[in-house]
C-alpha cells in the first residue's frame, strides 16, 4: 500500500479512487484533524494558528507571504510523506486551503522535486474522456507497490 | 482514535441520503450521523467508521463516493448554524465535483467490464477566436 497524495488536496473524487485502489490518499484533511484534536493554547483549537507561518518555513522562505507559509505547513508534510502523487492540472475550484495560487505553483514544484511518481491528468468533460481518467487512474495506482 | 467522513451520491445513484443513514441506524453502531444535500457525514471511532463506509458503498459500489473530513459535523468553528450562514467552506469544491460523479461512475464501471477507453478521438479544444470570426462571418454574411 502506497501513500499517495492527491491534487487538489481536498479531492473527493481523487481520495475515493486512491482508496478504491487500496492504497492511501493524502488529504488535507487528515492534517486538519490531527491539529483540532490536539489540545493547545487555542480553545478550541484551530487548524491555523501563528505557529502555522513558522512551521511553513521549512517549505517557503520568509519573505513569502505568511499565506503561503500557513498553507505549507499543512500541505508540506503531506509532501513529505507522499511515495506517488495524482495532480489535476485545472482543478476548476480553487478555494480555502487551495485558494492561493503561489501554494499550488510551490506544492506542484515541490512534488516534482521529490522525484516520485506523478500522474497529471484533467477532470473529465465527457464520457470518453471519464473513461480515459478512471482507467489512466487505475493504471497508474495498480503499478505501484 | 475518531474519524469523519463524507459520503457523497452521484446524482444518477438510486441511492438517497435518507438511505444511507437509515443503514447506518440499522447497523446500531455507535456512531454520528449527519444528513446533507449531497450524501451524509459519520463520525465515530475509525474501526467503526470503516466498516460503516464498506456497507454504505455495497449499496451502490460506482455511484457512493467517499472522502475524509477534518472537522466533525456541527462543529461549532466550521457548521454553518454557529457561523450565522453562509457556505461551508469545503462546499465549493464538493459542489464542483458533485457534478462530476455521473461521469466517474460512468469510468468506474466501464473499468469494470474491462472496456478500454477510446484513445483515437482528440480531445475538445477551446474554439480558436480566428475560427470563431470565420463562422460569425460565414453565419451573417
């Protein structure tokens, strides 16, 4: 079972067939958990604090927007732990977590960088080409170990 | 340790929200659940959670999507009954996707007959503006 981390991050149609597949998608959503169901100086604790833009520093210099740091320090470890990635080129819904643009250049970069496995595909407009992202999906989860 | 999910219908399921939650009532676990627009969230201990999501996709294995949720439902820093309204913040992108369901439960189960997809037909391309002016030309000449 690989880990494999889905693009955009919060995909319900890329998680689902990542799992389908039996291996494991990398969510943004697993880090969001993990950081409101650990008790801090925030009552309730939330899932970007200022500590976020420091931790992000490990991904982005200081100089970068502390947006995009706060982001990274999310979507960074996710990387880290990433063994193959499936990255949509046009998500089409940018928002939230993937709202800003500079992160989603850095996030595509930094996986690149890592030299693992990455399929690119585009969400499908028609039935001929849903077939051609389910099965190019497919394939490419089945090569993994 | 506990877990969210989302389960999400595509619209050309036969499967209803209120479906799927009275299944989750049927099965007596201990376990949240919170019905939606599009499908419902569960939230409980992940090992309950699982076997939860494997029975609700048995319904319809292509047309029941899931994925992860960070929040719990009516979490009081996300739900929208404490925010005053609004969206959802991850609405957006569920909305997005939700339309693409049909087509994916369409890929699923073609990959499931084994049919291999059509490689030959050239993908649609924006229409070029300089084509555009030649067929409003050709159009109201």
């Amino acid at each position: 079972m690989a880990k494999v981390m889905v693009y955009p991050p919060t995909s319900l149609i890329l998680a689902d067939l990542v799992e389908r597949m039996d291996h494991e998608a990398l969510v943004v959503s697993k880090e969001v958990r993990k950081k409101i169901n650990t008790p801090g100086l925030e009552s309730p604790p939330l899932n970007i604090t200022p500590d976020g833009p420091k931790k992000g520093l490990k991904y982005a210099a200081v100089d970068v927007p502390s947006g995009v740091r706060g982001r990274m320090s999310l979507i960074g470890p996710l990387i880290e732990e990433a063994d193959a990635a499936i990255v949509v080129k046009d998500g089409g819904y940018y928002i939230g977590c993937t709202g800003c643009a500079r992160t989603n250049e850095l996030t595509k970069f930094l996986l690149r960088r890592k030299e693992i496995p990455i399929l690119e595909v585009d969400y499908p407009s028609d039935e001929v080409e849903a077939k051609r992202f389910v099965h190019e999906i497919r394939q490419f989860l089945e090569g993994l170990t | 340790m506990r877990m969210t999910k989302f389960v999400v219908t595509s619209q050309n399921s036969d499967v209803l929200p209120s479906d799927m939650a009275m299944k989750i009532y049927e099965s007596g676990r201990n376990i949240n659940i919170k019905e939606t627009c599009f499908g419902v969230m569960i939230d409980g201990e992940d090992s309950e959670v699982e076997e939860t999501v494997k029975e609700i996709r048995a319904l319809d294995p292509n047309g029941i999507f899931v994925k992860d949720r960070g929040f719990p439902p009516g979490d009081p820093r996300r739900c929208r009954g404490h925010r005053g309204g609004g969206a959802r913040p991850g609405l957006y992108s569920i909305e997005y996707e939700s339309k693409i369901l049909p087509l994916i439960s369409i890929g699923l189960t073609s990959e499931e007959r084994g049919e291999k997809p059509v490689y030959s037909i050239e993908k649609k391309k924006w229409l070029n503006p300089d084509e555009l002016e030649k067929l409003i030309e050709h159009e109201f000449s």
